[in-house]
C-alpha cells in the first residue's frame, strides 16, 4: 500500500484524493479527498474499500456513510467541486484537477482543526497529472484507486456526493434521468436532450451538446 510507503504506518499523514463525472454531459465534476487513521479503521470496513467503479451503488453508499460517520472516528473526508460554467471555460481537465485543489484543501483545514501540530506530509492523486496548487507535496498515481486505500476511499466520497447531488438536479430538470444516469451519454438522456433541449446544466463545450445546440439554432 503506497500510504506504508510514505510513511504512514510512521505517524506522517498521507491523504488520498480521487475525482467522479469528468465524462458526463452535465453537472459539475466533484472530488473526493480522505485521511484514513489506519489505528481506528476497521479491517473489515478496510477490506471493503476498492475503486468506486467496482462497487455496487448499496455498497457504495454503506462505505460512504461509515466514511463520513464522525463517530467512527476512522477518516476524515472533504469535497471539491468545479461548476459546469468552469469546465466549459477552462475545459474538464483542468476544471478536475481545480476539484480536486479544492478538495485538498478543504481536507488539509479540516485537518488542521483537529489537531493544530498535524501537518499533512503528502497527497496521493489519481492520475498522471498534479493540480497546479496544493497545500502538500504530492503525487500523481496513475489507476490509484488500485493502489492506494486512501485514492480508493476518496474515489467512493467524490462518487456518491456527485451521483446525489444530480439526483437533486433530476428533481430541478426532469426528464433527463439524471437520477439513473447521472448526467452521462445514455440513450435515456441523449434523448431527453433531443426532446427538451438544453439545461444550464449541460456542459456546452462537450461536443453531444454543441451539436444539440447547433440542431436547435
């Protein structure tokens, strides 16, 4: 586990952080960040914990809610977001390594708050690239949530906050299925697109949603 490697297993602290919705046609992409206290973790919640990807939706939102859960004491998790209005002018890459610079952030504070003497000693990032400004040294991991327990833990925080949220957008803009489909190219939401046109939530620099665009001019 890369987190052993920097040292964790020796009192530094080592954060993991890990992005959802860089492909989808519409809403922000949001992501995740997570500090596993491995003393406190349980090695049955441990063993459970793998790539968002790779989990159920039931099983996701179980590990998300013992994450978050304060009273477990075992993580201490934050979110980032980037708005669709800055993905379409900064495009989505950069706009989820800007989440994904919030999310640490946040985490790095909320840290912080804690414990004032803790000081986070590295971040682990999914990818192969690093956000321009964090509050720690960091590195980029490509697969990571395969390789670290923190990415991993990070990527289920990012997916579920992301895939609620859009259940809320389904309520404001129905007829999408966004509820199901959180926003991706589905066949149920390309022809929700083609049927009641283009939210303000849609991404408009993705090109599904120009030519959508171009059709309706």
């Amino acid at each position: 586990m890369l987190e052993l490697e920097l040292g964790q297993d020796r009192g530094k602290v080592v954060i993991g952080i890990d992005e959802a919705g860089r492909a989808p046609l519409a809403g922000p992409v949001t992501a995740g960040a997570v500090w596993l206290d491995h003393r406190r973790l349980d090695p049955a919640l441990a063993c459970r914990i793998d790539d968002s990807k790779k989990l159920t939706p039931q099983l996701r939102a179980t590990l998300y809610e013992a994450l978050s859960d304060p009273a477990t004491a075992c993580a201490v998790v934050a979110v980032g977001e980037a708005s669709v209005e800055e993905i379409d002018r900064i495009n989505i890459l950069q706009a989820s390594l800007l989440a994904m610079q919030r999310a640490a952030e946040a985490l790095v504070a909320s840290l912080g708050a804690l414990t004032p003497a803790r000081l986070v000693h590295s971040a682990l990032i999914d990818g192969n690239q690093l956000p321009k400004q964090l509050p720690c040294p960091a590195r980029a991991v490509v697969q990571g949530d395969g390789l670290s327990l923190s990415i991993a833990a990070a990527s289920i925080i990012a997916k579920v906050t992301r895939d609620r949220a859009m259940a809320v957008y389904a309520e404001q803009f129905p007829g999408y299925g966004w509820e199901r489909n959180q926003g991706y190219a589905t066949p149920e939401h390309r022809a929700g697109i083609d049927r009641l046109g283009i939210t303000p939530l849609h991404r408009r620099s993705f090109r599904p949603v120009r030519e959508a665009l171009a059709r309706a001019s």
